[in-house]
C-alpha cells in the first residue's frame, strides 16, 4: 500500500518513470492510442504464452473446442 508519507515508496523504478513521462496533459486522442498500444503489448505476451503452455501440454486446437464445449 502507498504510504501517505511517500506516495511513491511502494512503486518500482519502471511504474516511477511512468508516472513522471505521463504527467503532462494529454488528449483523448493520446490517451485512446496508448491505452490500444499497452492492450497490443499485453495482448502480444499473453499469445506468446499461451502458445508456450498449449505446446508444452500437448494441447490441439480440437482440445480448446472440447473445452469450450465443456466436453471429456
């Protein structure tokens, strides 16, 4: 939790740059493009890893069928 003392004690170094690269105002607009930048960025990692964990279980793309389909 952010101490009232330090509001900043409880963020790492990355979050702490973040903050201070963002603290100018920004449009919509601005704010729009990079909220689908982060969603890319994340949305990239999260295939990558589930690619990793699919080919590490053996998983096909029949066996996400069945699963979907609450199927054995």
């Amino acid at each position: 939790m952010v101490s009232a003392k330090n509001p900043s004690s409880s963020l790492n170094p990355v979050q702490q740059s973040l903050l201070r690269l963002f603290s100018r105002p920004m449009t919509e607009e601005e704010t729009l493009e990079l909220k689908r930048i982060l969603v890319q960025h994340f949305g990239s990692q999260l295939r990558e890893e589930l690619k990793k964990v699919s080919n590490q279980k053996g998983y096909a793309d029949n066996d996400f069928e069945k699963m979907l389909n609450n199927e054995s």
